[in-house]
C-alpha cells in the first residue's frame, strides 16, 4: 500500500511540480525582460528626441508608407541588431533617411534606439 502511496507522489509531482517547475522559469525568463524595459524607455526617448519620431512616428514611415520600422517583413529583414544598426549608422542614401554618425548617437544610445524598435514589433505582433 505505501508503494502505491509513493508512486502517487512520483506521478503528482511529475504531474503538477514540473509544469511548476516550467511555469517558475517563465516567470523568471519574463522579469528579466521588464529588467530591460529601461532600455526601451530610453529608447523611446531618443526616439522621440533625435527626430526619428517626426518621420517614423509610433513606427511608421511618414514619408515611404511601405517601409515601416515593424511588422513581419521588417522583421525579417533586420533578423539582427547589426544590420539595424547599419542601416540607422549609414542611413538609406538617395532618401530622405540619412545617416545619423556617432557623433550623434553613441553605440550604447543606439543599442537602445534598437531596443525601442524592436518592442514596436513586440506589440504590434501582440495586438494581431
Ligand atoms: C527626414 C525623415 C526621416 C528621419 C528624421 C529618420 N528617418 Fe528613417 N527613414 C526615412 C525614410 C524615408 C526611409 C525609407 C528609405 C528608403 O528605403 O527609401 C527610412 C528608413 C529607415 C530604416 C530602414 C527601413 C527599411 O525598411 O529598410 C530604418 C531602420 C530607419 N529609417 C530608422 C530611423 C531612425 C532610428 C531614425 C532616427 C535616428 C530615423 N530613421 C530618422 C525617413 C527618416
């Protein structure tokens, strides 16, 4: 009778103390994103105050509609951060998306720049 007692508490904790378990380490993998949500705040803040927002306002593209800077095909294009960051560093020439140099932004200003792009995708994705 005590093996079947045992083997209940084996099969109870495989049950519901792994799902747990998983559960614990989401949660976990989660606060660390909101650890990073400073990155994107100052992001935002950059976004808004070295005049990207007056031409790509909440992501979009004022003046080339078809090249937002979120959603599926932005996405893919920019799989990493150092093409977007290429792209922000050289700017798109024979447009008006020029290039904004170090001296402008510094790297850790535009890993944040990165950070508050990539959320619009995070987002937008979310409210599909
Ligand atoms: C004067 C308007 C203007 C400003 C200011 C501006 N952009 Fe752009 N941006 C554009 C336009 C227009 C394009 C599309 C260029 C093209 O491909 O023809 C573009 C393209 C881009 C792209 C590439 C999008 C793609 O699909 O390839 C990125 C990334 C980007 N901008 C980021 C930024 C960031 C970050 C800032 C601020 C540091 C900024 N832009 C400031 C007008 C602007």
């Amino acid at each position: 009778m005590t093996g079947m007692k045992i083997k209940g508490q084996i099969y109870s904790f495989i049950l519901f103390g792994v799902p747990s378990l998983l559960l614990a380490m989401l949660v976990n993998a989660g606060s660390l994103q909101a650890g990073e949500s400073t990155n994107v705040e100052k992001g935002k803040a950059l976004f808004e105050g070295r005049t990207c927002a007056d031409c790509h306002k909440d992501g979009g593209n004022l003046l080339k509609p078809s090249k937002p800077l979120k959603g599926a095909s932005f996405d893919k294009k920019y799989k990493d951060d150092a093409k977007l960051i290429q792209a922000i560093r050289k700017g798109v020439p024979g447009s008006s998306m020029r290039a904004f140099g170090v001296a402008e932004i510094s790297d850790s200003e535009i890993k944040d720049l990165v950070a508050y792009i990539r959320s619009l995708s995070a987002s937008s994705n979310k409210s599909k």
